[in-house]
C-alpha cells in the first residue's frame, strides 16, 4: 500500500515536471523583429529547418499590435531602430521579466556613436602574452569642416586619416567611409564624423564573429596598405562602400601567411569576455586588424551589433545551441523552484 502511494506521488512529479524525453520536446518560442532584409538573410530555411527538430520555434512580431498581447515568446530577437520600438521593448522587458530580449535597446544603442563604440577598448587597453589589443587614434569632428585641418594637427594625427559618419543608423551611408590623403583635403569631409588614423594591415581584416559564448574567426580582404611613396602621390578624399560587406572572402585566397594568421585564440577570448561584460551585448562582432610588420599588436576598428551571422559557416548550429542554453536555464529555474 505505501509503496503504491509513493508511486503515485512520483507519478504526479514526473507528470508536472514531464519525462527527460518531454522535456527535450518543450518548445522554444522564439519573437522576431527584424528588417525585411534580415529576416532573409538570418531566417535561411537551413537555420529553420535545425531549429524546428530541436523544438525552437519562430514567430515574427507584428509591430501594428501591442507586444504584450503576442506570444508567449521565451526570447525576444530584434534588429530595429526608433526611439519608439526601444520604448516597447523597455516597457515589455518590465513587464515579462521572464522574457530573454537580445539584447536590451539601451546597450545597443552605445554601438550607435562611433566615438562612445570603441571607448570599452580603448579603456580595457588589453595587452598579455599573446599580444595587444587597442584602437587607433582618432578625433571627433562634430561641426564646422573647416575646421578639422587645424584640429587634425593639434591633436598630432598622422595622415592618412579614415573618416566614418560618426552616427550608425543603419543606412548605407552611415557605413560608408572616406580617405583623406592630405592637410587641405580635410576641410572637405562632412561632419559629424570620427577621424581614425590609417594603419597598415596588409589588406586583411578578421571579422569576430560573437554569439554568447561562441566565437567564430573569417579573414577578409580590406583596403590596401599605403606606402610612402603613395601618401605622396595622392591627394584629396577618396570614398568607399562598406569595406566590411563589400570585401571578398580571404579564407583560402593565397595571402602570406603572417598576414592571414588569426589572431590568438586566448587573446579573443579574453576580448570577447571583457567586451560582452561591458558592453552588456550577446550578439556582436568585430572588426579587427593587425599592424602590418607586426605579429602581436591588434586594433579594433569598429563593432556591430547582430551582424550578417548568415555568412558564417555553420552559423545555423552554434545559433540553435544558443538559444536552448536558455531554454535550459529556464527549466533548472523552474526546477528549483518546483523543489
């Protein structure tokens, strides 16, 4: 008789809490805001496909109606910019503190200024045994271009100088970039703005691709070095497209070998800890090169929030096993509570 009612007992907890079995199958509900444009290049059938047979499920978000009456979502994804989206979201994440946003609007809206994007670095100032980590020189212009030449040169700036729109909204402009190869041609930059000095990187550029705790490396070509003789020749302001999504991939291109050599795994690592720490962001890369002639020293270069992980190879894997991580903290939270 007391050995029937202990079953029964147990019988009950297995019911509430589901077999290791069910537990597996428990869905994972996933809420998407995204631009049409990323929803094609992220949600690829592939990514679909793996994430349905581990139980994640995607559900676009309809921005016309309140977030709170959709759902239930676990995991909130988005991509968008707006004040008032922000203020959904902060509202929402108030309400539903059970819901994971990734990642919460106030921290990726630091990545939104060039000038306050890189200071995590620069302060960081990381430097081991395995090399140094900093960003390069740079100066921000916020008016009056006549100005920057006498700028420029108080702040003991080294042309060539790299000249970005100093505000990224997500327009094909705020990704554009310029060089300027001499003194006069400064005044005829556009600000607001951010000046980064030039450093040579033998055309390589490692894009750092973050996904929690992943980390996944790829080689791109980048703008070219410039030597002295150029620097002379040259002259005026030289526009280019986003160098970072127009560079081919230099993966198996035949490069020399102490160009195309990723950076140290335990340097990345580091970075990427100390980064996800201040930056409060999840999903991010960054663009990193190293001094051309040198073997150890690194400058990030810039930092995007939720990038094309669709041209990582075997984003679809390391994406899927992000998202049930949470799935999985959920559950040992509900379970210790149950206990």
């Amino acid at each position: 008789m007391l050995l029937r009612e202990i079953a029964s007992v147990n019988e009950g907890k297995d019911k509430e809490r589901g077999t290791p079995h069910q537990r597996s199958q428990q869905k994972l509900v996933v809420g998407y805001a995204l631009t049409s444009k990323k929803v094609k290049s992220f949600l690829q059938p592939k990514l679909e496909g793996l994430a349905r047979k581990k139980g994640i499920s995607f559900v676009a978000i309809d921005q016309n109606r309140p977030l709170s009456d959709q759902g239930p979502f676990d995991i909130v994804l988005h991509k968008l910019l707006g004040k008032e989206w922000c203020q959904v979201l902060e509202d929402y994440r108030e309400q539903h503190p059970e819901v994971t946003v990734l990642d919460p609007p106030d921290a990726i809206r630091h990545l939104h200024n060039r000038q306050l994007m890189l200071q995590d670095v620069a302060d960081l100032n990381l430097s081991d045994c395995y090399g140094k980590v900093g960003v390069p020189k740079q100066l921000v212009i916020t008016q009056d271009p006549s100005s920057i030449p006498e700028a420029v040169s108080k702040a003991g700036m080294v042309l060539p100088l790299v000249a970005k729109p100093l505000i990224v909204d997500g327009t094909a402009k705020s990704h554009e970039l310029s060089i300027a190869y001499d003194q006069f041609s400064l005044s005829l930059l556009e600000p607001p703005l951010v000046l980064q000095e030039f450093v040579n990187h033998g055309g390589i550029m490692f894009k750092v691709y973050i996904v929690g705790e992943a980390i996944k490396v790829l080689r791109r070509f980048s703008l070219p070095d410039v030597t002295e003789k150029e620097l002379l020749k040259n002259s005026g302001v030289f526009r280019f497209p986003r160098v970072s999504c127009a560079a081919a991939s230099a993966e198996y291109a035949d490069v020399d070998p102490t160009v195309a050599e990723l950076p140290p795994r335990p340097l990345l690592e580091r970075l990427a800890r100390e980064l996800r720490r201040r930056l409060g962001l999840r999903l991010f890369n960054m663009d990193i090169i190293r001094e051309h002639g040198s073997n150890d020293r690194y400058y990030v270069i810039d930092i995007n929030y939720f990038p094309g992980y669709g041209k990582m190879p075997g984003y679809e894997q390391i994406f899927t096993d992000f998202l049930l991580s949470f799935g999985q903290n959920k559950y040992k939270r509900r379970h210790s509570t149950n206990n």
